[in-house]
C-alpha cells in the first residue's frame, strides 16, 4: 500500500481549520458546563485524555489540539448531537 503525499495547508486553510476547531472548543465547553458536577480531572477522565488537554479545550488553545481530537471529545461528551457542514 502506497502512502499518499499530503501538501501544507495554506495559511488560509489553517485559519479556517482553526476557527473550525475553536467552534469545536465552544461546543465541548458548554456541555461539560452542563455537567457542572464534572472536575476537570473527571471530564479528562471520562474523554481519555490530560488535565493539560482539558485546559487547552476550556481555553481554546486551538493550535496544539487536532480536529479529530476534539471531534473525539464532543462524541465522548455529547453522543447525539447535530453537525452542520457549510462549503
């Protein structure tokens, strides 16, 4: 099996794969307020990652964090939830 080359993101491209990301940051936020009972130690716990990494999320430290990371965290938080896509 081949491995397809992978080109650099435009800086455009970033941009908006980061604000995609921050969007993501939001949603994970509110609903662990939701779950105000939750620690972070808990909430970091329950998503299979660090305290370190629930900072990140809870203060949108975007750069350091994938979108398949946080798109795992929201699935692990929010099971039923809706996405809407815009191109």
């Amino acid at each position: 099996m081949s491995k397809r080359s992978v080109r650099p993101l435009t800086q455009d491209e970033r941009d908006r794969l980061n604000l995609v990301k921050l969007h993501l940051c939001q949603q994970i936020r509110r609903s662990m307020a939701r779950q105000r009972n939750y620690s972070a130690t808990v909430v970091a716990i329950k998503l299979g990652t660090s305290r370190a990494c629930v900072s990140r999320v809870q203060r949108g430290v975007v750069e350091e964090l994938t979108f398949n990371q946080l798109f795992g965290y929201l699935v692990k938080l929010e099971p039923h939830f809706t996405l809407l896509v815009g191109i």
